[in-house]
C-alpha cells in the first residue's frame, strides 16, 4: 500500500494523464515485482522507458499482438498492465480483448490515454469516442475514467491488487485540474458528490468533464439553479444505489467525452430504466458523427463540453 503525503499527491497532479501511468508504474512495480507493463510505441509519452526500465516491454505499433502478448505474461504469474492509445487499445484489438479477457476474464490491466477529443488535430481516427460502448458490451471488464491524476493513481492501484480486467480510461491532456487534493479510498463501482450547490439538476460526469461539470454549477447557482455533480469515474460497475437515490431530482444530466450512444449516459439510462420514479436524462457527449480535425479547445466548445457550455445549456433546460 502506498502512502501518500501532499508533496508526493503534488507530485502526482504535475504527472498530467500520460506522465501519471509512468509515475505510478514505478511506484507500484517497486512494491510489487510482479507487476510489468507493456506498450504500443507510447513508453516516452506515457513516461514509461525512463519509469520501467527493468519492468517495461515495447511491442511497438501492435496492439493486437500486445493483447496476445499480456496474456502470456499474466499466465505466467505476472501483473501485466498494457498501454497505448485509447482508441487503438480498444477498437483495433476488439476481439483479442472480448477472447483473451473478456471470455477467459484474466487479471489483465489496460490504461488507454488521449481518450475523448484530446487528440482531435489528428483527426477521427486518434479521437477514441466509441471505446466505453464497446467495452460496455465485453463482459467480465470494468471500465474507469478517472476526474484527475490523484484519482488515477488511485485506480491504479487499485487494479494492481484486484485480479481482474480493468479498462482505464485517461482523458485531458498535460495539464488536468484538481479535484482531489487528499487522499481518500478508491472504491470499485462507487459514485462520488463532488459539488453540491443544491437538488434542482444531478449531473453525472466523468474523465475531464467532472471540473467542467463543477464550474458550470458554480455559474447556475447565481442563476438560482442548484446542482448535485456527481463523479462516475465507475463506469462499469456501475454506483446503482447512488443513482436511483437522486431519481427525486427534477432533471439529471450525463455529461462526457465520448458518443452520446453507448456511453456514460447510456449506463445512467439503463439504471434510470428499472426505477419507478426516473426523471428526464439528458445526455451531453459527440452527436453520433465522426468530427473533424481540430484543436481540443475548440472541439470541446463545438461538442456543449465547456463549462459555459454546459451551463448554457442546463440553464435552457431548466426554463
């Protein structure tokens, strides 16, 4: 177990959403011998050749075969963790992940950076915008979208003591605002109120989306629109219980960096769904289209993903 002071949780939150996976590789791998990482031609990126030397194994632009390849590994007695691009982790090795993890539900750990619109100037083919719905679908695999970097080295953590599939979901880029400033537990499956300005409007957010998220309530409240913002960094499994007890609320919202189908929001739904007394979701994510090369900033605001954004448009909502 590692033991977090505030200089090394200062630490962690300068690491950004790729430099994190590196640092705390190393941290774990120090505890744990077992643990090994695998990569897809991303170990400078992710911090990784200069984290792992005695640990880490580049397998090149082959993700298919680094699923091939992890497998191995775990059968071996090893905690594999593989990385690479969300959108090439996910989607190119589909069906090595639904066989090898998915079927034979092996302990193996995947984190998949730049997910979301981070790395929309490269074009629809580096945004991963469909990887949460296909995952959703593979069973045996829990899926994470972690708020910030703390919170990241906190999943980690916890996935490298848990024998089972995870999926890690890195949105954001270097720099990643704060949510978390102390430490806390991370619990498999549990939702979080991060803010809570009052019960007129839940926003279930997650990834980058949750300070978004925070900020617009910051603006509503001056509009006399109270919000409850909840973190779902657990997308699969997913928080039931915290779900179905703000279904007394007049209007919940999912907000996301991902297809408005398939996604966090369809989750939600399909928990809303099974209660009696569900309220009107809104969903908040890219309109089932492939969007066109552009910087994030901008791909965020053309997509309702800006706080001002989201505050716009809850504020319609509520009129």
């Amino acid at each position: 177990m590692i033991l977090y002071d505030k200089k090394m949780i200062d630490e962690i939150h300068e690491q950004g959403s790729r430099g994190i996976v590196g640092y705390m590789l190393e941290k774990l791998s120090k505890q744990d011998h077992r643990i090994i990482a695998a990569y897809a031609d991303v170990g400078s990126r992710f911090g990784l050749i200069q984290k792992m030397s005695g640990s880490g194994l580049q397998v090149s632009i082959a993700e298919q075969s680094l699923i091939g390849i992890i497998s191995g590994i775990y059968h071996e007695g090893f905690i594999p963790f593989g990385v690479a691009y969300a959108p090439f982790i996910t989607m190119r090795a589909a069906d090595q992940i639904r066989m090898s993890i998915g079927e034979m539900g092996l302990g193996i750990k995947l984190i998949g950076g730049s997910a979301g619109l981070v790395s929309g100037n490269l074009g629809a083919a580096s945004m991963a915008l469909d990887d949460i719905a296909m995952m959703r679908a593979i069973p045996n695999i829990s899926i994470f979208s972690p708020a910030d970097c703390f919170e990241a080295a906190k999943m980690m953590e916890v996935a490298s003591a848990t024998d089972a599939p995870f999926y890690i979901r890195m949105t954001g880029g270097n720099s990643i605002p704060r949510i978390y400033s102390e430490d806390f537990d991370y619990r498999i499956g549990k939702a979080d109120i991060v803010a809570e300005t009052g019960r007129d409007v839940v926003v279930y957010a997650s990834g980058m989306q949750v300070h978004s998220s925070i900020k617009a309530a910051e603006m509503l409240i001056k509009d006399g629109i109270g919000c409850t913002i909840v973190n779902m960094s657990s997308i699969k499994p997913i928080d039931e219980k915290m779900i179905c007890s703000l279904c007394d609320i007049r209007l919940a919202v999912s907000v996301e960096e991902h297809n408005a189908i398939g996604g966090l929001g369809s989750a939600v739904a399909d928990v809303l769904a099974t209660h009696s007394r569900s309220q009107k979701l809104v969903k908040i994510g890219i309109n089932d289209e492939y969007p066109k090369p552009d910087t994030y900033e901008n791909l965020l605001n053309k997509y309702g993903l800006t706080s001002e954004k989201i505050y716009m448009r809850i504020k319609n909502l509520m009129r």
